[in-house]
C-alpha cells in the first residue's frame, strides 16, 4: 500500500504526498485503466480459444435476433477483466485495514463469484440460460443479508459508523447539529433536497432489509442496462465518478459540516476505491465501444451494481441513486412496467424491454442510443452531485 511510504518522509519529504487521498486517486485511475487493457487482449484471445462466447440468440424476438446477429462469436465474461485490475490495484492505493474498504471488496468478489457461475452454466448449457431468476434472486439477497449483518457488526463495534455533534471549521464556527447518536446514524436516511436536521427517517431494524434491497436492485439494474455495446460499462464510469467525489466529501469532516450532510470515517478511502472502478471499467470499454470485441457479462454487471450500491449505502446516499443511477432506474423500471402491463393486460408499454431496445426498434442505431444515454447519465451525475449543497 503506496500509501504507507509517507511514513518515511522524514528520509524524503515528498513521500508525504502519498498521503493524499485525491494523489492515490489520480494514481488508482491511471493504474486501473492501464491494467485493464494490458490485461484485456490476453483475456480475449484467451476466451476465444476456449470459444467461451456470447449467445446472442434472440428466441422471442425475431427483430431483435436480427440487430444483435452481427455480435455472434464475441467473447463473454469480460466483467473478469474489471475485477482483475480493481484487485490488483485497490491493495496499492487504498487502506485495506479499514471495514469500510474489505466490506467494499467482499460485495464486489461476491456479487462477481455468482455472476461468473451464471456466465459459466450459460457457456457450458448447464440450464435453458444459467442460473433461474429465482435462484439468481436467491442467492443475491443471501449475499446482501450477509453484508447487512456484517455492516451491523461494524457499527456495533464502533469501527464504522456516522459521526454526530458538532463539525464545525475555521473560525466561523460552522456546526451540524446532528440530532441522532453514533449508534443509530446508519440507520436514518439522508433526503436530498432536505436539511438532514430536519429530515431525518429512522428506518430501525429495517434499514437493513433497505440495504439488501438495494444491493440486489442495482445490482439487477446494471444486469439489465448491459445490453448493448458499451452501455453499462458508460452508465457505471459516470456513477462511479460521482460517488468518488460524494465519498471524498462525506469522508472529509470539514468539509461534510459545510455542505451539512453526515460525516462518515473511513470513505475517503471508499473514493479512492471508486476511482479505481472508474479507470479499469475505462480500461473495458476500450475493448466493449462498437463493435464490442468482448462482453461484461454477469460478472461484471451484477459486481459493478452491487458494488456501486454498497458505496450509495455506505456513503449515506443511498436515496441520490435513484438521481445518479437513473439510466440503470429506466432500464429496470422499463422492464418491470412491461412485465406487469403484459401479465394484467395482454398489451405491452413498450415496442422491446429494456428501455434501450425500444429506441432500437424505434430505429435508432446502436451508437446513437448508447451515446445519448451516457449524455442523459452525465446530466443525471450533476444532478446528483447538485444534491450535496441543495439543502
């Protein structure tokens, strides 16, 4: 951990740079981006060789089969790519001894672990496609409810949790007068657009039932949005970058007291994590823009969510995902609408759920979808970072 080096400078002075979470930032970007390409066109020869690909077949949709036909023969489980680099680069930048952080890798391992079994069966025939969707289910909201417990041990044992009290800086004097305690803080909600003093939802016990909630539903969310070249990998980069900058304000008590939002020990290390997951998931989409010459698949699609929302919930922000996620919300949304209407109705909202096939069989092209939604997230991620002084 480069990290640890400023420790020694007193034998070199600039070494106390390494300090510095916005410097091992900066250097977890490069570092992750770099990585990932290296490492990428070894995985897709790799891949090929084992004729570990994609089956883009679309048996209930004739259409859709014919715009996807052309991506036949592309290998899958590119998310392994993502995980490779973030693994080798966070033990270098970050500080691993914290909670906040092994919680952060345990999410992105696991929820990785039983993507790659779903990719794996897939490739293998072992099921129609995989994992059900029950037992895909299943299996998320065990892992979720395992963090949930291991995040209350955290803050039962006081390691990690959301400081109260006064923060004030400088000499003016500046204070949040948080009205709850360290051991409840977690468990309350920060609503955007609200003074936190003013309100403040205590969602108890249930809160963790929240959390597993939510680490399930974007986790799916990015599963579902990961259907055209370079779509998902653009949408999370920007909701990445947005957390790192959030992270790096709630982890910096100065800081969090200004713009009056709960000040939470240890994240700034979780922006720095989240800069790495932006510089490797650049690092893929090198190898996934049009024409794609691999895929995210489940592996990366279910980690990247799951990861994404784990550092919503940790940063206490959880509700401006619904703002900085809100490609990955439509997506979801789009597909749950369908579902229901055609259940209750027979007729359906949309000409093909996801929300990024109906442009497609409105006649958009592949590119010109992928490009306007990654503008629509870049306005979202705004909005959201808008959030931390509309108060």
């Amino acid at each position: 951990m480069i990290r640890y080096l400023a420790e020694y400078s007193d034998f070199f002075g600039p070494l106390r740079m390494l300090d510095s979470i916005t410097l091992r930032a900066v250097v977890g970007v490069a570092l992750g981006f770099v990585l990932a390409i290296f490492y990428a066109k070894s995985f897709i020869r790799f891949m090929l060789g084992l004729r570990a690909t994609e089956d883009v077949s679309k048996p209930d949709s004739a259409h859709l089969h014919k715009l996807h036909s052309g991506k036949s023969g592309t290998p899958t489980m590119g998310g392994l790519i993502v995980l490779w680099a973030m693994l080798l680069v966070v033990p270098l930048v970050c500080d691993i001894t914290k909670p906040i952080v092994w919680l952060g890798l345990g999410v992105l391992l696991s929820f990785g672990a039983l993507g790659f079994v779903d990719d794996y069966m897939k490739l293998k025939g072992l099921g129609a496609r995989g994992l059900t969707k029950r037992q895909k289910l299943a299996c998320q909201f065990i892992l979720a409810g395992i963090f949930a417990a291991l995040l209350w041990q955290c803050v039962e044992g006081d390691c990690f949790h959301v400081k109260s009290g006064d923060l004030g800086f400088g000499a003016t004097g500046y204070k949040v007068d948080f009205s709850f305690d360290d051991s409840q803080g977690m468990t309350k909600l920060l609503v955007p657009f609200t003074k936190w003093v003013e309100v403040q939802p205590d969602l108890g016990w249930f809160y963790y039932v929240f959390f597993a909630f939510v680490l399930v539903a974007c986790s799916n969310a990015v599963n579902l949005t990961d259907g055209l070249d370079g779509l998902a990998p653009g949408c999370s980069i920007m909701v990445a970058a947005t957390y790192s900058i959030i992270a790096y304000v709630v982890g910096n008590s100065v800081i969090s007291a200004f713009f009056r939002i709960p000040y939470v020990p240890g994240s700034g290390e979780l922006s720095i994590f989240c800069a790495v997951a932006v510089g490797a998931t650049m690092g893929f989409l090198w190898f996934n823009s049009h024409p794609a010459e691999v895929f995210l698949g489940d592996t990366g699609s279910l980690s990247l969510g799951a990861f994404t929302a784990y550092v919503a919930l940790a940063t206490k922000h959880e509700l401006v995902l619904i703002v900085a996620g809100g490609v990955f919300v439509l997506e979801a949304v789009s597909v749950l609408l369908q579902t229901a209407s055609f259940k209750l109705t027979g007729k359906r909202i949309f000409k093909c759920a996801p929300f990024h096939h109906h442009l497609e069989f409105s006649g958009w092209h592949e590119n010109k979808v992928v490009v306007r939604l990654w503008m629509i997230s870049a306005v979202l991620a705004g909005l959201a970072l808008g959030t931390l002084k509309m108060h």
